[in-house]
C-alpha cells in the first residue's frame, strides 16, 4: 500500500492538513465498519494512529521549512545575519535532533545552536531558565544530537532525594551498608557509564551532595557507600537549575569550584513571555496533542477564552500552557471557555459564555502585546470569512487572495481553523439548516 511518499513527486505541494484529514475520515469509517472483524479494525486502527503521529511529526517540522523556505538560508552567513526560519533551516539541514523542541524565538534558537556545538563534546553543561522552559527537553537534545546517544540517559531530580540516601542513589551502595541495603546497588552514575546523567534542580543539592559530587567530577571515580573499591565512570554531565546559581553562591548555598565545574557550556532558555508570538502554534499544538492523548475531538474555544490564552502571562511557561490544553479538552465537552480556567487565574467576574464578548479575558501586559493579539484576531477573522466565502476550498481563497496556499494552510493551522468545518456549514446551507459555528481552538 502506498500511502504516503513526499520525495515522490517532485514539485508538489505537500498538504498536511489534507492528508490528516483524510487519516480522520478513514480513521472513523473503519471505527464503525460492519463488515471487518473487531480484531482487524483495531489492528488497522493502530496502523492508522501510527501513521497519523507520523504525519503529525512531519508537519510540525515542515512548518517551520515553509516559513524559512521563503528566504532561502545563505550557508556562510553568521547567525546575526540569518533570519529566524533560516538559522532553523539551518539546524535542520545539519541534520540536527529537535527532539520535539519547537519555535524559532533568537533566544531559543541560540540555545539550540550552542546545544549542537556542546552536543559532540564531552564537556558538562549547565542549563538554566524558569521553571517549564524545556530545560529537561533540552538536555535530551544535547544527549540525542551527541556521540552517546545510543547509550543511557538517566535522569537524576537532586531536589526529590532525602539527604540521606542521596549517596547511595547517586554512587550506588554495597550489601549490608545501612539499614535496608539488602543486596549490592548501582547508583545512576553507574547506571549512566558511557552516557549521559542529567542532574536536574541541582540548586536543590545539598552542600554535602555538592562536595560528593564535585569530587566525581575531577576524579571520574566512584566509590559504592560502604566499600573501598573505587570504580572508573565516563558520563557526560548535563546540570538544571531555575535557580540563579549566582546568587546561591553568594548565600553560601552553592559552591563556587562545583559551578564554574558545571557550566563550562552555560545554556539560557528564554522564558514564554519573551516568546509571545509562538504562543498561537503552541496552543495548537497542545490543544491536538490533548485531543490525541484524550481521545476526543479537537477542541473549540470561544473567542474570549482564545483572547485570555493568548495574553495571559504563564508564569509556569511551557507546561502550564500544556496543562491548560489537557485540563480545557478534558473539561470542557465540545466548546471551552473561560470558565473551564483554574480558578486561580480566571479573569474575576466571569460573565456567562453565552453573553460574553470577545476579548475580555486578561489584559495585555503591553501596548505590543495588545497589538499583536489584535493582528491575530485581524488575522483569524479574515481567514474564516474568507473561508466562509468560498464554501471552504482553501485553494480558492489561495487563489482569490492571491497567496502561497501552503503558507495559508500554515496560518489556518496556528489559528487552528479547519477548513472542513465550512465546507460542511455550506453543504448545511445548502441543504436548508446552517449552524453558526464556534471557533476551533486547536
Ligand atoms: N521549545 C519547546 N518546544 C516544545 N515543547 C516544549 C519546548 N520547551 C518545553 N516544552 C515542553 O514543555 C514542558 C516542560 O518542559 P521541561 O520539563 O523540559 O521544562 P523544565 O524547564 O525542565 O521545567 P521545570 O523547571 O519545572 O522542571 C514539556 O512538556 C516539554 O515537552
Ligand atoms: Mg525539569
């Protein structure tokens, strides 16, 4: 069965959105099939879920080609030079492992570009940024894009170990070393020979640990609690911190050697409000990865809910947007709004969705991010009315507008807007029983 081949035909341009949606069709006509045996619609069904995430991962990524692919990347120009899309082109064309890292934010794609040169090397980097910025996601990315990735990687939280155990589960303990210690135990330096071990919150290490830690760090050796053998270990260390080390240093909680010893390669992830413009392509994103994940349909918002996600301020960054989609698809039955918010960050005197206005979730933090919320409602409004317009045939309003159909089938995408909503609303039209739709969130 040929399915899908996108070197195949040169020239063509590839519709994702299409081709999903032909998955989702063929997905549901075999969900109710009558004349397969319960056993080959579930194996097909798998088949197909497998294909979808595929296509997902695809189009993910070509989102990016296309916004950069209009500005062909320039190979010997310096990253100051290149625009956003082409320095990720650029990544992408070195062959580089995203691991699911997204957006083209310069601050993002710097930490990426210094997490590529790191990647090779065997030298320790510190990753810092507020909490839910991709600091773990990052430290995959170093392990995956480096000489080990085909060996462990194992993660060590420094903040969620009891101080005293702390020893054992990093350097393992021999039997009969305390209380408890039944049989001989690898710690996780062990566990990472050859690999990578990411010590995550090591803000949270305690002084002791630290000292443990930094004497690793300069002998490669470990000793199991309670025996004298002395063990070689070859990790790569990869550190996280939202602390600022600095200023734990100057406390006295932090020591300085153990720091300047981490972060030989210092990676700083920018937090989301300093991304703003991504928030859009993140809610779609998670909104179908929560649809997927919750097996339901995806998402519709009211305006007014899109308003308030879109100028909220995400103090938990990257997460708390994510735990927002999955907590709103889980909520909500077909249509979210404010409302379906934690009460904790819910604008107060909600009014009830059926009288709400659009717009009057959170207020902008700035006259630019007021503006850009504004341009994208500009934006969303002209995409739906257009497609209302020509009955739903994106290639019409391609045409009408006179844009890149690819490029349109991106903005469509941001806006999570499906263009079969309206071909159905006009085939309702002409069958005499138009429904006025709510807005598709993700
Ligand atoms: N650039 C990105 N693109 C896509 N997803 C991202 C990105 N950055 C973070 N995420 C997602 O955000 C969530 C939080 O990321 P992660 O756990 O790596 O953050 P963190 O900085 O380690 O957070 P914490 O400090 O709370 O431990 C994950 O689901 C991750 O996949
Ligand atoms: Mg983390």
């Amino acid at each position: 069965m040929k399915l899908f081949n996108p070197a195949g035909r040169p020239g063509s341009t590839i519709s994702y959105a299409g081709l999903l949606e032909k998955i989702e069709i063929l997905r549901s006509t075999l969900r109710w099939s009558s004349k397969l045996d319960r056993a080959d619609i579930e194996k097909l069904l798998r088949q197909f879920n497998a294909l979808r995430d595929e296509v997902m991962q695809l189009s993910h990524k070509e989102r990016f080609v296309q916004a950069a692919s209009a500005e062909p990347a320039v190979p010997d120009l310096t990253p100051e030079d290149q625009t956003p899309g082409q320095r990720r082109r650029a990544l992408l064309e070195r062959s580089f492992v995203f691991e699911g890292t997204f957006g083209d934010n310069p601050k993002l794609l710097d930490a990426l570009e210094v997490a590529e040169k790191a990647a090779p090397t065997d030298l320790p980097v510190l990753i810092d940024g507020e909490s839910g910025t991709g600091k773990e996601l990052m430290a995959k990315v170093i392990h995956a894009n480096g000489s080990r990735a085909d060996k462990p990687y194992i993660s060590v939280n420094c903040g969620a170990i009891p101080d005293n155990l702390l020893e054992s589960e990093l350097f393992g303990h021999k039997k009969g070393a305390f209380t408890g210690a039944a049989n001989d135990r690898k710690g996780k330096f062990e566990s990472a020979h050859k690999g990578t071990i990411f010590l995550d919150e090591i803000g949270e290490l305690p002084l002791p640990g630290q000292v443990k830690l930094l004497r690793v760090l300069q002998s490669h050796e470990i000793q199991r609690v309670g025996s004298d053998e002395l063990i070689s270990v070859d990790a790569r260390i990869v550190a996280a911190t939202n602390k600022n080390l600095r200023k734990l240093i100057a406390e006295g909680a932090f020591r300085e050697d153990l720091f300047y010893r981490l972060s030989v390669i210092h990676v700083t992830l920018p937090a989301l409000r300093e991304r703003r413009d991504e928030i859009p392509l993140l809610i779609a994103y998670y909104g179908d990865e929560a649809a997927e994940a919750l097996k339901r349909r995806p998402l519709k918002m009211t305006p007014r809910l899109r308003s308030f996600l879109l100028n909220y301020a995400y103090p938990g960054n990257i997460r708390e947007l994510r735990n927002l989609m999955y907590r709103l698809s889980c909520l909500a039955g077909e249509t979210a709004d404010i409302t379906h918010l934690p009460e904790d960050i819910r604008p107060k005197s909600v009014a009830p969705a059926a009288s709400a206005a659009a717009g009057d979730g959170a207020v902008p933090a700035s006259l630019s991010e007021a503006k850009r919320a504004a341009s994208d409602e500009a934006e969303r409004a002209f995409l739906e009315r257009g497609l209302k317009e020509v009955g739903g045939t994106v290639a019409e309003l391609a045409r009408r507008c006179e844009m890149n159909r690819s490029h349109l089938q991106m903005l469509l995408k941001k806006h999570g807007i499906h263009s079969k909503d309206f071909r159905r609303q006009a085939a309702q039209r002409e069958g005499g029983s138009a429904s006025p739709g709510t807005e598709h969130g993700a």
